[in-house]
C-alpha cells in the first residue's frame, strides 16, 4: 500500500536514495498530521460545548506557542540536514563495479562541470537522449568519423551494461521534453539548445520502462522509452552490431547514390 504513495526504485542507486529520503520524510509528515488531528479530536470532545457550562477564557500560552514553534523548526532544520546529506549521493555518480564494461572507460573524453558530475575515477558510459517529437533517440560512443558522425543509435529501446556508471546527456531536438525513468532516478528536463545531465548505475539485468513527462504535442501519450540492462559482454556485442547495421546502411546509400549520379533522361533525379 505504501508503494503506491512512494517513488519507485530499485533499479539504481540514485533512485533509491530519492525512495528512502521521501520515505522519510513521509513518515514524519504522517506522524505530525496524526498529533495535530489527534489533539484536535480530543479537544473537539473533551471540550465540547454543555448546558450551563462556561468555558475558560484563555488568551494565549507563550510556553506552548513557543514549543510548537521551535519544535516546527528544529524537524524543518533536521529535514534539511537530511535532505543535503544524501543530495551528493543522488547527484554524485559512483564508479562502475569491477565486472562493468570496458567501453567506459574509453567512451571518449568527458568533463566535469557545474551540470555535469563524474564518478571519482572520472569514467563512465556516456549516452546523449535526444528528445524528438514523438520518440526518444539514444547515441552511444563510438563515432566512426572525427566530427561524432556514424555513432551507434536506437530509438525507444536503450540498451546499457550492468554493473556500469552511464552518464546521460539529455537534450531536444525541437520543443520541451521531459526524460522520466522512474525506477533509474528522477525526472530531467529536455530544452531546445540546453542540456540536462543526470546518472544511473543498473547493478542486474533487466527492463525499466519510462516516458515523457510532459506535454509536448499530440502524440505525447506515445513517446515512450524503455532501458534495457544486460551483460557487458552482450552489451558490447549488441554494440558492435548497431555499427555493422549502420555501416552495411551507409555503405547502400552511397552506392544508390552513385547509381543514380549515372541515370539519365526521365530516370534522373536532380539532387536540389
């Protein structure tokens, strides 16, 4: 039952982190709202109103009113304590467990910023989001041309290793979307010419299932995204295998260019 009042978890360390500090702070909300309409219950009937009573004509208690004030501020304090204590360990990547992949620490240079956190070693598995009306497009590392061109991508469905720190790079391509993986962490904002960056570490296999969290067009309730967590070793093949697709793609484009560079007469078509 309480499930259905917490954020979900499990998935990543972040996530679980969010999970316990709301969990916390619910149950000290919980435990307030039951001492103030605890009390209220009691006054409404041990002071109930009585034929030919005359009830006390109290003006004010300066010890009560000063309790419940320093009281109200020593839990605010307390929650703050709290919250700052665990934002490093939600905002900080940690490093990628020994069995995580190798591509992380060869996804190219990454640098750390007022946005952008690095675990301590400084590697991780660097993936951008690019949110697209309607559908969520996913770059891994590995470029074959100098200029980042010929990367490896998927759409909907990202594919990550377990036991690996990935870093995300969340951007738009044309209006506000938002990245919401609720198992793998919180919600993050994709702006036009803006990027978001958060983290998350998936220690098993397995599949968490997301989608946009804002209202970005028409078709928002379709823009979906899934993470799918596998093995570094079947994440390495499954890599390796986006840029043969994508090499063998490239490869019959250029030569139905080239054919049709030779076509003339009606079967010519002018390249604007």
């Amino acid at each position: 039952m309480l499930a259905f009042f917490t954020p979900l978890s499990g998935g990543s360390p972040n996530a679980n982190e969010i999970d316990s500090l709301y969990k916390i702070t619910l149950y000290v909300a919980l435990v307030i709202f039951l001492l103030v309409e605890g009390g209220l219950a009691y006054a409404l009937i041990r002071f109930r109103a009585r034929k030919g009573g005359v009830p006390a004509q109290i003006r004010g208690n300066t010890r009560l009113e000063m309790g419940w004030t320093v009281g109200a501020a020593v839990i605010l304090v307390g929650l703050a304590v709290l919250t700052f204590a665990k934002l490093g360990s939600i905002q900080n990547p940690a490093n990628s467990g020994p069995s995580g992949a190798a591509l992380a620490s060869a996804s190219g240079p990454l640098y750390a910023s007022t946005e952008r956190r690095l675990p301590p070693n400084g590697k991780a598995l660097n993936i951008q989001v690019i949110g697209r009306q309607f559908i969520w497009q996913f770059v891994y590392p590995g470029a074959s041309e100098p200029d980042g061109l010929g990367a490896p991508y998927s759409y909907e469905a990202m594919v990550v290793p377990t036991n690996t720190t990935v870093s995300l790079d969340i951007v738009s391509s044309d209006v506000v979307h938002s990245w919401w993986m609720p198992e793998l962490g919180g919600k993050f904002q994709a702006v036009p010419g803006y990027h978001s960056y958060t983290w998350f570490k998936v220690l098993k296999p397995g599949l968490y299932r997301g989608q946009c969290a804002l209202i970005c067009g028409r078709g928002h309730a379709r823009m979906i995204a899934t993470v799918r967590a596998v093995p570094p070793a079947q994440f390495e093949a499954w890599l390796a295998n986006q840029k043969r697709l994508i090499a063998q793609a490239n490869a019959a484009a250029a030569e139905a260019r080239k054919k049709l560079s030779t076509q003339t007469g009606a079967g010519q078509v002018e390249n604007p």
